[in-house]
C-alpha cells in the first residue's frame, strides 16, 4: 500500500505501533528511528532525498514531521520509503519498506 503526500505540503508520517513478532511493544526508548525517502531503495542510506531521526522515542508510535519546504524539495513522482530502527547497543532493525508517491500540491508550479 503506497503513501500519498502533496509537493510543498506540511505532512505528518506515523507508524502503526511497533511491535515484535509475537506482538509485543518495543521499547524505543535507548534508539534512534530513521525515516529514510530514496528514489530506489537499494541505494545507500548516504543518497537518501530525505533524512529524519528520531532520538529516544518515548513511545513505540513514531510521527515524523514534513515541514512544506522538505516536501517542496522532492519531486514530483514515485519514491522507496522506509524505516530503519538503530539501538544504542549497535543492533540495527530495517521494520518497514513501501512505496511514497509525492502528487502537485496545491501551491506546486
């Protein structure tokens, strides 16, 4: 299921809760949590367009703020997104990969 947004548009991406596979809530409270926009996703996090960290979550529901200038900034068009958990002890956890289509927002030339 892709992930809509609006070309210069303030936007808000929040993950469902995050949870093991037994379904219990991981404490994200000694990580950092990544929101990574590429234009493939196979290329490295370094190429990324868009880059946010979130450190030391207090809750395992994560929302990243877009401000109108980030979303400005990508084009028009279809991107990978993902969500890669990094843990202070150095274990690193990718939880999530779709597909981010960026559409004219009203105020796109």
């Amino acid at each position: 299921m892709a992930i809509y947004i609006k070309q210069g548009d303030t936007e808000t991406l929040t993950t469902n809760p995050i949870k093991t596979c037994d379904g219990v809530g991981i404490d994200l409270s000694d990580a950092v949590v990544k929101l990574i926009i590429k234009e493939n996703m196979e290329d490295p996090d370094e190429n990324a367009i868009l880059l946010k960290s979130l450190e030391h979550p207090e809750s395992n529901i994560v929302s990243f703020q877009l401000s109108a200038d980030e979303t400005a900034a990508i084009m028009i068009g279809q991107y990978g997104i993902g969500i890669k958990i990094y843990w202070d002890n150095g274990i690193e956890r990718e939880i999530y990969n779709d597909i981010l289509i960026v559409e004219k927002g009203v105020f796109s030339d």
